[in-house]
C-alpha cells in the first residue's frame, strides 16, 4: 500500500519532494538581465501568488508561492549587483524581507492544509494504515467497494476541488505588499507574461539574434521553447510516459435482461505536464528554467494528457495543437457557441470542455473513434466523436475516455487490456441502449485544411520548433 501511495502524483507529500528535489537546478544569471528585471520578477510572482491563494486551490497556491520564494531566495541573491547599495535596492530589500516572511507563514499554512486533505481522502478510499499492502506492481482498488459507496464520489485531483483555507489568506498584510508590487509593475503590465523571460533582452554585440520563425495564433514564445527542448525529441510521438494510478470501474445497467455489468480500468496519469517532460540531453539550467515557467506548470491539463496518451502523442504537442486551431477560430467565427466552447481550450489552467472537439480534430485521430462518459455512473451520458467520412465507426481505433465534470481520465476494458483496440464499446453502447441512457453520436469534418488551419499535430509542431 506504501508503494501505491508513493506513486500518486497529486500526493501534496510527494510533490513537495518533486519541487525540493528540482531546487537544487536553477537557471545560471544571465548577464543581459538588468537587475530591475529581476526586480520586476520578482514583484509578479508575488502578486500572482496573492491572487492564487484567493481563489482556493491549494496545490496551485502552493506552487506559486514555492516559485517565489525559489527566485527570491537563490536568484535574486546571485545577481552581481543586487550586493550594491543603492535606494532602490535597499527598498526592495526591505519590500522582500516582509514579503518572503509572508510566504513562508503562507507555506505552513497550506502544507498543514494539504496534508489534512490527503489524509481524509486516504480514509475516503480505504488506505488506511492497517490496510495489507498488494503484491501486484499495479494496485486495483474497486470504487464501488469502498465504504460508502452510493454517497461518496473518489477523490478528484487536489487542483479541481476548489477547496478553501481557512486563516490562510491574511489579506490586509497581502493588501499591503500588493500595494508595492503595483507602483512597480503597474495595472497594464500583459496578463501571463513571465517578467523575466518574455521582456525584450538586448543582446551582447557578438550574439547573432536567431531568425524570426512563422507567427502560430495562439501559441506563445515560450510553448515554442517547451515544445523544442523539453519534448525529448524531434517529432510529437510521446516517449516517456509515467505510470498511472489505476481504479477498478464497474459500469452497471438495469435491462430487461436483468444487471449487466462491464469493468474497466480507469488510469489517472493526473492534470500536470511535468511528468512527461524529458530533455533529450538532460536537465541542464536552461532545461530548468523552461520548467519553472507559467506554461510548463499550467495544471487541469488532463483532457490532453489523457487523449495524447491513447493517440501516442505528447500532450503538451497536442494542448499546441487544439490552441492553435481555437484561436484561429476564435479570430475567425462569427459563431458565439462555438467561440464559447473553443474559448475553454485557451483559458489557462481551466477545465477543457470536450465538445471543441467537434471543431478541433487533428489528423492524428482520423482512425480514432472517442466516447466520452459523463454524468451520473448510475445513468450516464455517451457522447460519441467520430470522423464523418469514415462508413463504418467500428472499424475504427476506440478510446473511451470518463470526465466526472472535474477531471479527465483514460478507461481501458478489464477483459481486453492488452488489446490495441477497444472492441468492447460497441457492446458497451449496445448495452446501455438497452438500458435508456442517453447516447449522442457526433460525426466530425476534418477540414481544417478547407478553413487554411493545419490538419496534423505534426504540422503546428515543426512549424514551431523550425528556426
């Protein structure tokens, strides 16, 4: 039992291990780097922080004040000239002592937090201490064999349930270092600007500035950074991919045959991409740095990690991808619906809906057909994708994918493991058919290249990664 809890990534435990363990690799000082960038920074972290823990999500507020307190702590303090006294430093100084006493309180108090949470949602599931550890490498757990089953749902990921601390947020104390941040930075300053990466740097005489590389909608210079260092190759096929936390699911039906059931192994790959980073040569400094920004630690990323996962392309290339297209569409639409439900795509850190992919269908799943199950488990809603010119849906590759309106995960049949294609969704719609659930089959028209969008992954990737 050890063993499966140690391989939960929303473990607030274990992720406070993974942040410490990548401490140590901050990025070297760029020299072209003014000390008033840093500064600045510094000051954006902090308010980004402050604005964080209001909105109630603890491991997100916990990464953000982790993240500040890391810049504060290890790079400012190497910059040559922050050892200079000058008025403007020595204010800063000052401003950053009361603001990292401040996010340290803040820290504690959120750790404390996040382990109350775990351990209640141990209890949930049954991992309780007494609990014989399992022999199998890949611990099933049966969600409807937990104690309370018809009332309690399993726990979602820590970053989608919105929960509150109390005492947390002392806004008056926030109020006022805020206040400093503000004459510093300004109101007009971009939203999701990194400060010190994304401002223009005037380069030494002798650095030839690298060519400008075809505009992408939608996708950021610091997505294209991501996508050509942090991938671990040269093309979008996925190579690392961790080891999920498995549940056992049992999808039950009232027919007029009588209970029909079908299992399913549920795999929670989780909501962030920093898992499936792998540097092809390594963590060096500039690797960490990319690592550390807004863009890398983005979280509720689960839509695209576990569709990238069944389609065997990298998510973070296919979060690209579906962005690209969004915002082209957004751009280019007169249709309110359909900009609303693309919009979801671009939203940072939110919940992706999954009708965009109505409008958004790489050539990467021209031979996939995706069933979505939401809703109630005791009555739940199929919503079936498929591409609109293919004549016979079953012949196509199944992926069947569960969202219980929080999060996203990838089922796989208990009967058919191993299978490369999942055969039992036909059964299974036929099933519920019987049943009376509700069943929506959505054909899709793949043509993007009609509307001048690109049709694959692949295309958006080289475009964005080609100098």
């Amino acid at each position: 039992m050890s063993d499966f809890i140690a391989n939960r990534s929303d473990s607030s435990r274990e992720m406070r291990e993974s942040l410490m363990a990548s401490e140590g690799h901050v990025a070297d000082i760029r020299a072209t780097v003014p000390l008033s960038r840093y500064k600045q920074h510094a000051y954006m972290l902090f308010r980004n922080a402050g604005q964080t823990s209001t909105e109630g999500y603890i491991s997100r507020t916990y990464v953000a004040w982790k993240l500040f307190l890391t810049f504060l702590v290890k790079l400012m303090n190497e910059h040559p000239r922050y050892k200079v006294s000058d008025t403007s430093t020595e204010n800063f100084k000052k401003w950053s002592k009361d603001a990292s006493t401040y996010a340290f309180d803040q820290l504690e108090l959120i750790v404390a937090q996040m382990d109350k949470e775990e351990d209640a949602a141990r209890r949930e599931v049954g991992l309780y201490e007494d609990t014989p550890p399992s022999d199998d490498e890949d611990f099933l757990l049966d969600e409807f064999d937990c104690p309370q089953e018809n009332t309690q749902k399993p726990p979602a990921p820590t970053d989608t349930t919105g929960l509150t601390l109390p005492g947390s947020v002392d806004v008056s104390k926030l109020k006022i270092l805020e206040q400093e941040c503000n004459s510093q930075l300004g109101d007009g300053r971009a939203e999701g600007g990194s400060g010190l990466l994304d401002s223009p740097v005037t380069p030494p005489a002798d650095v030839v500035p690298r060519p400008t590389r075809s505009a992408l909608m939608g996708v950021k210079p610091l997505d294209r950074e991501i996508l050509q260092h942090l991938l671990g190759g040269r093309d979008t096929c996925l190579r690392l991919i961790p080891p999920p936390q498995r549940l056992l699911l049992h999808l039950r039906f009232s027919t007029p045959q009588g209970i029909k059931q079908i299992a399913f192994h549920r795999h929670d790959f989780y909501i962030s991409f920093l898992r499936f980073f792998n540097p092809p040569g390594g963590w060096g400094p500039e690797q960490q740095q990319l690592k550390n920004t807004r863009e890398a630690i983005e979280t509720n990323r689960c839509f695209f990690i576990h569709l990238g996962i069944a389609i065997n392309v990298h998510p973070f290339a296919l979060q690209t991808y579906f962005r690209h297209i969004a915002a082209s569409i957004a751009a280019k639409s007169d249709d309110d619906f359909q900009k609303e439900i693309v919009q979801s795509v671009l939203n940072y850190a939110g919940f992706v809906d999954a009708n965009a992919l109505v409008y958004i269908w790489p050539k990467e799943m021209q031979r996939c057909r995706i069933c979505l199950i939401s809703g109630d488990l005791k009555h739940p809603i199929f919503s079936c994708f498929f591409p609109s010119n293919v004549s016979n849906v079953d012949s196509l590759n199944d992926i069947i994918i569960h969202s219980d309106g929080s999060h996203f995960t990838l089922l796989k049949p208990a009967v058919a493991e191993n299978s490369a294609s999942f055969s039992v969704l036909s059964t299974l719609l036929q099933v519920a058919r019987t049943a009376g659930c509700i069943i929506q089959e959505i054909p899709v028209d793949m043509n993007h290249t009609a509307l001048g969008f690109p049709d694959s992954v692949a295309e958006v990737f080289h475009t964005a990664t080609s100098s």
